[in-house]
C-alpha cells in the first residue's frame, strides 16, 4: 500500500488546487485542511448552473420534457478527463485518469462526498462497482476496497491474476475474468480468490450477475454458466468469434453479442439458442434490454430495435444512437453532440436536441438523467412532473 499512499501525496497539491477553485472535496490520505462537503441541504451553486448551459442548455431540457435539478463542476485541470461514470445507488462516482482521482457525488443534491486517488500514477483504474456499503475498485493488479460514505480505503488485495476489466458483484464475492484464462471470485472480506475456473482464452468483457449465477465470455468465443458461490459450471457453449461487448443475464435468457456478427440468445436453464439475430458485421458494442425488446448499435446500420421474444426486427435508425432509458412511451437516445426522444414502437423521432460532448448519461431510477461531460461538468435533469 506504500505506493498507493506515495499517489496520494503526489496529488495532495492538484486536490487543493480544485478545492480553492470552489469545488468542495474530502481530505485524502496524507492530504491536510481539504474541506469537506456538506452532509446537510446545500445552497445552488450559480458557478455551476450557469456553467450547465453549456451542458444542456434550460429551453433545449424543456424540448425534452426535463427541468434541471443540479449542477455540479469538478473543473478539472489540463490534461485531466473523466474516464469512467456508474450511478450506484444514490451516489454517482466519476474516475479521472490519468490521475486516478476517484468522486463521489450526490444524487440528491450534488454534493461532492469525497474525491479521493486510488492507486498510482502507474496504475489504470477500471469502472467501480458497489458492493452493500462498499466501492471497488481496481487496477490490472490490485482490488480497492473503499467506504460508500467518506471515501475511506479499507483495503486493497492483490487478485490472483491480472484483469482487464471491472467485476461482477454477488454477496462479498467479486467474480472477474483474467488475462490467464481462468474465471476467479475473489472474496472481499477474506481477501482471497475463494474459486476459479479454467477458460480457452483472455477476457475482453466483464463477468455479469443475475440472482446466484455467473456468466461469462472470453476472447476466444467460449462462454458458461456458474454458480456465483460455488463455481459450478451449470452449461457451456462457444460462438465462432472474439465477445468483446457485455451480455445481459436475465431470470430467463443471456443475450450475447460476438464478433461473428451474431447476437446469440441462450435459455438461461438449458443454454440453449432461443434465437440468434445475424447481423452483417462484428457485434462491439453492448446491448440494452428494455422490456421485451433489444436495442443494438451497429456501426454500418445504426440502431436497431428487435423483439426480444423471437429476435424479429422492429425498427431501425440509420445513425449510430445508444439508448439511454424508456420514459412512457418513448426512448431516450445519445450520440455525439445531441439527445432524441423517439417513440418506442416506431423509432420516429420526437425531439432532439444539442448537448456538449459527453462521457456518460446515467438513468436514475426516480427518472432523472445525469449528464457527464468528458470535462467533469455533471447536470441532473428530471421529468417535468
């Protein structure tokens, strides 16, 4: 751990630095007189209000059928982006690189909780994931295990290979896929791999959760179901390709997009093809499931819409749209510079308008959106009620 304190001083300086830009921030390790944000009700930031303009300007929110709740500027220095966002729970947390400054911000109300580095200036951090009142977070080598609330390091492992990804979470076990081949669970408390399993190739998607189940894919298109605690292997299967995009595990099915242009759906009893959705090209990014329809991105066609019961095409939008989230009857969809409302049985378009180039759009499951800038501005923006 000396090396993650050594990070900690080397950015004691950069941290102040955001605090005296008006950001309010929790001290790190080592990192005396940082103030800390205010647990209570907070007064609006006007910096930051006006600064979300920029964001998403207020009349374009109203076209959209939104209203903005907060702001919140990290106003990060050069150099700096925002590498990865996750809402979990009621916290949204945003990791930079390459400084590794872990932030934790209030759902509520925008608050910054804590901001905090994890790891070295050598290190690549990968996306956090919640575990009860735990965040983990990890390097290729190291697992961090941090307090929700305060930002606190209570631990970090050594996993037992090197990883290219985040995990998957089921109790106190994190479940990742290595670059020795092999499934592993590590146990968070105990500080262990407590199983691992033997695969045919690396992994360049993570290990997903469903109930008490595991699945995972690797590099060289084989895939199984395992027990999440034990690690018994329940089925095993293989596409023709590299998996390089996330599947979904639903109570029933896995949906598994390969590179060899097909999106497998497999009973999740049997692991057996319920259908298969041939495309006319690789499968790389990840798809959503909403309802009884898949949502697919496909750099040569756009976004298509399927029937999740037999795989049928609904409809289709020539540009290359991501979903967001189902608000009624209709979708809410990002790509570079704009966000649409279009109906969720058609795909006609609703509304769309412009928005400043973003890392991430978080869906709240109160049906606010967060806004991420790849420069640290955050905008929390709800439905109009």
């Amino acid at each position: 751990m000396s090396g993650y304190r050594t990070g900690m001083a080397a950015w004691c300086v950069a941290v102040a630095g955001v605090a005296a830009a008006g950001v309010a921030v929790v001290a790190g390790v080592g990192c005396a007189g940082a103030p800390r944000a205010s647990r209570g009700a907070v007064e609006p930031d006007v910096a930051a209000m006006n600064a979300a303009g920029s964001v998403l300007a207020p009349l374009d929110a109203q076209k959209l059928g939104y209203q903005g709740r907060w702001a919140t500027d990290l106003k990060l220095p050069g150099g700096e982006r925002v590498s990865y966002v996750r809402l979990l729970g009621d916290v949204l947390v945003l990791v930079e690189s390459p400084s590794n400054l872990v932030t934790a911000v209030s759902v509520r109300d925008g608050s910054i909780l804590w901001r905090r580095v994890v790891g070295t200036a050598q290190d690549k951090l990968f996306a956090p994931v919640r575990s009860g009142d735990r965040l983990l977070i990890n390097t290729e080598r190291l697992l961090f295990s941090l307090e929700v609330e305060t930002g606190k390091v209570v631990r970090g492992d050594e996993l037992e290979s090197l990883v290219a990804g985040g995990p998957a979470v089921i109790g106190d076990f994190a479940v990742f896929g290595g670059t020795n081949e092999r499934v592993f669970a590590h146990d968070v408390k105990a500080g262990y791999s407590k199983w691992s399993y033997k695969m045919t190739g690396r992994f360049f998607s993570q290990p997903v959760v469903s109930g008490s189940d595991v699945f995972a894919a690797d590099g060289a298109g084989v895939y199984a179901l395992f027990r999440g605690y034990t690690g018994e292997v329940l089925w095993r299967g293989r596409t023709f390709a590299r998996v390089s995009a996330q599947p979904v595990l639903t109570a029933l099915n896995v949906y598994l997009p390969s590179q060899d242009h097909s999106l497998y759906v497999l009973n999740r009893a049997t692991g057996q093809d319920r259908w298969i959705f041939r495309a006319t090209e690789p499968l790389l990014d990840d798809p959503v499931l909403i309802g009884n329809t898949v949502f697919l991105t496909l750099a040569g066609r756009g976004l298509v819409a399927l029937d999740g019961r037999s795989g049928e095409e609904v409809w289709a939008i020539k540009q290359p749209l991501r979903v967001v989230t189902q608000a009624g009857s209709a979708l809410v969809l990002r790509e570079t510079g704009s966000l649409r409302v279009v109906d969720a049985e058609t795909g006609d378009l609703l509304e769309s308008v412009p928005v400043a180039p973003l890392e991430a759009v978080e869906a709240a499951e109160d049906g606010g959106l967060l806004l991420v800038t790849k420069r640290g501005r955050v905008l929390r923006i709800d439905p109009v009620r």
